[in-house]
C-alpha cells in the first residue's frame, strides 16, 4: 500500500503505551467491546444481504454526510492537532494527522469511488452440473466482521469503512489515540449514511474509547464476532497484531523487494526500473530494498545503475565488487539484506546468475514484491515461478504493489500469507464463498 | 466427509491421554518435531516447482509401494490390532483399523486416483491488462505444509498425503496411537513413491512417535513450519485443534444440517429427500439433524414425513405438533435443536414459514449443510442467500455434502470456516495463489 512508513516507531506507542489523554480508560473495556462485537455481528448479517444498490445508497451518503458535517470534522481534528502538538509529535506526524477542506473533499470522494466498484458479492466463481443433473455454484458471499487496526490517519476511517461495506461486511475500526476525535467525527458521517440507506448504522463503528485494552479485545476476536483482523500501519503495530491475534490476519510484516538485474537485461530498461523501484517513493512498502546484479553483465551494468541511484541521492551499501564500482559506495553487513530502510537506502549484490538472485531472493526477502529484468523469457519465468512472493514482476518497478495499480479501485492492504488473500486486499479479497446446489429431487445413492 | 464420527469420544483419548504403549515417550520430542517442520518447508520448496507429471510419477509409485509392501504393512496392522484389541476397543474401533488385501488395494487405487485429476497448481485465476500494458495473472501456487491430525484409519495417512502432494504441498501426518504402526508403513511406502520419481521423501512424513507432546508441537506451527492445520476426526479433536492451534485450521465442528419443508413441497418429494437425508448413512456429517416442517403444509405433510421416518427405524424428537401427529415420537427439548446425534434420531419441528425457518438454522445449526424442499423458486433463492452455511441445496439431500459428490476427486476434509476453504477441500482449496506480471519497461509515475 502506498501508506508511508517512515514513522512506524509511532505505532506501539500509540497502541500500547498511550499515555496523557490518550490513555483515558473506559469502566468497563470488556463489556463495551462485547457489546461492540455483538451489534457488528448483528449488522453484519443485515448488510451481507443488502443489494448493490442499497450499498451504494449508503456510500453515496456516506459522502454526503461527510461533506455536510465538515466543520465538525475539522473542529475534531483541530483537537486531535492540538494535542498532538503538545505531546510534541514531528511535523511528519502532525501533516499525517491534519485534514482541511481539500483532504476532507478527497476523502468524501474516495468513499463515493467505492460506490462504483462492481459488486463483489453474489459473483459466480464457479459453476458446474454434475452427472445426478445437481447444478453447483460457488457463489461469492461476506467474510463477516473485520477488525481494522491503524495508526493516526483519519482518511483510514472512511476507505476501511467503506470497502468493508462494499464487500457486504461489518467493520470495527480502532485508530491510533492522536486521530481520535477526527476518526469519531467521521466514522459518526459514516453510520449516519448507512441509516439514511436503511442499514444499521453498527455496520461500520470506531472503538469509541482510547483505552489500550480495547486492542487486546479484537485481537482475541470478540467471542467470534471479529472473523478477520486487518492491521495498518508500521512494522511493530503489524508485529505485534500477527503475534497475539487469535483470528487470522491480513498483513505484511515489511516489504523488502528486491529487483534482480539478470546477465540479459537492457542497460537503459535496467536503469528506468530501478530508479524508480527505489526512488519514486522510499516510504511505501513496494519499494525496492534490495538491488542483485548478475556478474554475468555487472562490467557494464553495475557502474551506470550504482551511479543513476547515487546521483539522485540514494545511499548504497555494497559487497566487495559493488564497492569497487564506485567511491561512494559504503560496505553492506549481513543485517542490510535483511532490512527495509523505508529512505533513500539501498543495498546491492553482485549474485551468481538466476540461481544465486532466487536464492537470495528467499533467504533475506518478505514474500512481498520482487521484480527481474532481463530480455531472456526463460529466466523471467523461472524467477516468477520460484520466487515466492505475492507480487513477481518481468520488466517492471516493484512499485507497481498497490491495489490501485492493478485496477482493483481502492485497497485495505497487501497481504504476505498464504491463507485466504495475498497481494493487494480489494473488496474481492473480502469476500468469502458458498456452495449453492439446485437439485430437483436428487437422493444420495 | 464421509467418515464416521461415531467414535468421536476416542479422539481426546488418543490424542491427549494415552496409555500403555501409546504413550511411549520420545527423549527430545520439541528437538524431534523442529527438524520435521524444517525438512518439511525444503521439501515443499522442490514439491512447489514439481511439474504435474513428475507428481503423477510419485503418485502411482507410492502406489505400487504400497502393493509391494502390503505382507509388511499388514502385519504391523496386525500388530496395532492386537494392541487395540488387548486394549479392549470396541468392535467398531477394532473394524474401522484393520487393514486387509481388499482393503490396502483400495488405499492403493485411491492414490493413483489422485494423479488423474487435473494439477490445481498453475490454474490462471485470473488475467487483465492495465491500460499502462501490464500484463496481471492471479495464478495457483501450492499452499507451503499443511499439518493432517487424524484418528486411527490408517487410509487416511495415504489419502491425506496424495491430495497434499498433487496441490505442491509437503504434509506432516500425526496418526491416532493405535494405527501408529500401520500408518508408519504406508507413510514409508509413500516416502519411497516420492524419491523413486525423483522427489524429496521428506515431502510426505508422519510424526515418528506417538508422544502426545508432538499434537501440541504441530498445533504451535512449528516455528512457522507448518502453514495450516487439518484435523480429521471427532468433535474433541477438532474442538481441541481449533481451540489450541496458532495457526489456520479447515474444519467443521460439527454437521447440525437442516431440512425445511417448506409450505410449497410436493410431499413425495420430501419424504424421498427427507429419508435419504437422515438416514443413508447417520454417522457422516451431512447426515440431517433436525427437519422443519412449514406449519402452511404441517396438516398434509407432518404426519407422512414422521411415519416415513418411524417405520424406517428412526426415532423422533418432536414439539408438540409433531408429538400429535404420532405417538410415537417424543419430547424435544432444548438441547435437541443443537444436537449432533450422527445416529437415527432426528429433531423436528413446526415453524411459521420461511422467516421462522431460516432463523431457526440461524440460531442452531453449525453452517455445514442445509437444504429446503420447495416448488418456490423465490422461497427457495432466499433460503439459499440467507442461510449462512457452506453449502445450501435446494431439493436435494444434504448427504451430498462430499467432495466426491462436488466432483473434487477426493477431499481432506468439510470447512465451515469463512477463511479460504469452505464446504468441500479439495486439491483447489489447498492451493494459494500469486500475483505473476509481464511488462516491458514500466515505471509507475
């Protein structure tokens, strides 16, 4: 996803260490999150059998309600700012925090681009007839009741929100204490736009406390009421989500993508890629960590690519022959294989051909994005078949990890397991499925 | 799934309190099952990129091992039976552990079965082009380990790991203690079927002990060894994986399927459905539980669908329309509606139409199989969209909730869960997917 990390360090303090006002404890934590759980469960089963049309009533309003209430939002978040400014928190901190017309406009017009997404319940994902004349379909059906954690971005609110009501499921959002009262403004012009489309306004509901324990709560999954935890934000808010939750979890831990530049790859393509794979935006998790130049080709490809990176700012950390290369390459240590600098860092290797760039490829990457070029279709398709990583890439920035980008309309996440979703986590991926079986009087021999 | 969970009280037994000779202990279990979980993650790194033809080779050689070993896998049989008989284990027990000719050469036949089917992996989900020309795929890719927990049926140590195999996935394999010894060579058989075409035998193992700390090891994951779990066996041992596992679980607790009659159910049909439904086999899990009769038809229908059901041996526990109709059914209490009685008996009930209906199921059943006998294609389309299991039939019995009957070829087992797998696991649902991309050159602005 496209969300800077640079400020991860944020995240366990906002979710575990909360202190001042953002600790202001509630009485009775357990009960207001069970509660919480219940009523989601509740709604959750009245909008997954909504219609596409009611849904998108309800985005539409949604919108509307955020526009119509803005003054309040931003009296909110004027708050929130305060605060945050007295706690001291950088400027980096305080521009994510801010809303003012514009990001408002742009976030009430993010919900309403939901509206327009297809529907992704009720799809056929499959349909056959069997030999007895049973006509069976695997029918695309709600996951449930998600859970989305995330740190002080109050757009968060409303995209989470309005993609988990896309897909026909309930939300319950907890954000980071900082954007408090600016996520309640607008989660409140959320559930005030399912009701005008007759849908429980419990569909989509912030944690309505800044009590830490409220975390602890979802990720033990709210007695069953919570069916899937989707963690956004830095590295040890997402660390800690995947170690404690007792129901599974859309996440990546880190995303260090690699672009391996094979002995056949086009110098000037080479140089494009990699420029950009790094360079274009340092603090997204698609973001190339890691550069692997074949030695096959590294006599004429390793300056001109080291010297296109520094010249635009990049720091390299090299082995010995990258090192070589060039004077202001410092060494890399084994710790920079395994690490996402999310900044204009980048580590280079010169590798052994396609074999040694898999192999480290899956020793020191994260399952996320990696990318090769190369002119050679039989190393492309070797790299994308062994490399197992959610997004594999021929001739392209590892930049292009974004849901956006593969037309999906908008994302909750990029997701490095196995189980369920993978890559960018579109309302598609939040959906599950049923088996639907038209019969007409068959019996089991 | 087909198995029956009569026995289902032996599972805890087996697996948690083991006596006597099951309760060998090993010197250094944790140490023991690492290394398992270690060489099971490189097998499945070579199983991943193994060709369909070179998997189909290992499945007809585990095949043809088995047959070659079959003096020896029957007298390690003999050996568990006559430790199960000493034991004193019912005679149902004792029947569903022992092997013989006819019935090793089934295990056999069902493995070369799997080869025949289409290879999950590779499948193109899906392909779009974006308009910068990226070329997308969604593409199947094996699952990583999958963890099998079973009880004592020594064909499921052959079945579980054929089907892991042909989805590219490696198995660990903890059998029930007392067909330790029997699993133990077909496991071997299995083993050796992989290296002969080629292939690692650690793809394939089963845990080579039967202390019970090993159940607790897998359910831990093995250090991020094992990617999911699949308990094959009666409600503790599956209440207890699910409880206790830290990592995904395909599963059913439980099959409390439904049949509604709905007011618009042509009779005849209904007592064939109805029949076939409780009673073809009462201890599979799409065995129904609990039949709802429309109060708009109860005054035509009650009465013959009871007698059908009472003549055929099967006890009924009524409300009190139902207990008026025949004096031979009994009171229902409670409890009844939340009963899996996988025997013949069979709840019953009079509900007000299809709201009451749907409701019912709602509240008790356990979202595996529910079916609704109508001539109303309305009725029917809103029992269908409404009731939340994994598979819903309308005018069909539910005993065919199998995957065999799905045309899968063969399962691992019914999930009721909403993540990744439900209904039916077939090899499909034990496959994950990447996204794989094409490019010439693009750089995301």
């Amino acid at each position: 996803m496209d969300d800077t990390r640079a400020l991860s360090a944020n995240s366990l303090a906002e979710h575990l260490n909360a202190s001042g006002a953002a600790s202001v404890e509630h009485p009775d934590v357990p009960a207001l999150m069970a509660d919480l759980g219940r009523r989601a469960r509740q709604a959750a089963r009245r909008v997954a059998l909504a219609s596409d049309e009611q849904k998108n009533t309800a985005l539409r309003a949604m919108a509307a309600r955020i526009r119509a209430r803005a003054s309040a939002i931003l009296a909110a978040n004027a708050e929130d700012l305060a605060e945050a400014k007295a706690k001291g928190q950088t400027a980096a901190f305080i521009d994510r925090l801010t809303l003012n017309g514009e990001r408002l406009e742009a976030i009430a017009a993010a919900v309403e681009s939901v509206a327009v997404l297809p529907d992704p319940v009720g799809r056929v994902l499959a349909k056959f007839e069997r030999p007895n004349g049973l006509q069976i379909e695997r029918v695309a059906t709600p996951l449930g009741v998600i859970g989305v954690i995330f740190e002080s971005r109050p757009n968060v609110t409303a995209d989470a929100g309005a993609l988990c009501l896309k897909a026909g499921n309930a939300a319950i959002l907890r954000t980071g204490s900082e954007s408090f009262r600016s996520a309640l403004a607008i989660a409140e012009a959320m559930s005030e736009g399912l009701e005008k489309a007759g849908l429980p306004a419990d569909a989509i509901r912030l944690v309505p406390t800044r009590d830490r324990a409220a975390v602890g709560a979802m990720l033990s999954g709210l007695n069953g009421n919570i069916d899937v935890i989707v963690p956004r934000g830095g590295k040890s808010l997402v660390a800690r989500v995947q170690e404690e939750a007792r129901v599974p979890v859309f996440a990546h831990l880190e995303g260090i993508c690699h672009v391996f530049v094979h002995e056949k790859a086009d110098l000037a393509m080479a140089k494009r890629i990699v420029l950009n794979a790094k360079m274009r935006r340092t603090g997204v998790c698609g973001s190339a960590e890691t550069l692997l130049v074949d030695r096959a080709c590294a006599p004429t490809h390793l300056k001109p690519l080291a010297a296109i990176l520094l010249d635009a700012g990049c720091a390299i950390r090299g082995d010995e022959t990258v090192q070589a290369a060039d004077p202001r390459v410092t060494a890399a240590t084994e710790q920079d294989w395994r690490t996402e600098y999310l900044d204009a860092i980048i580590s280079v290797r010169v590798v052994n051909g396609l074999d040694e760039a898999i192999a480290h490829v899956e020793t020191y990457g994260s399952h996320h994005t990696d990318s090769i070029v190369t002119d050679d279709p039989a190393a492309a398709e070797r790299f994308l078949a062994e490399v197992d990583s959610a997004i594999v890439l021929h001739n392209a920035s590892t930049q292009f990890a974004d849901g956006g980008e593969f037309g999906f309309g908008a994302e909750i996440g990029i997701a490095t397991g196995r189980m369920h979703a993978r890559g960018p986590v579109g309302v598609e991926q939040l959906t599950s499925f049923k088996y639907r079986i038209h019969g007409s009087g068959q019996t089991r021999p």
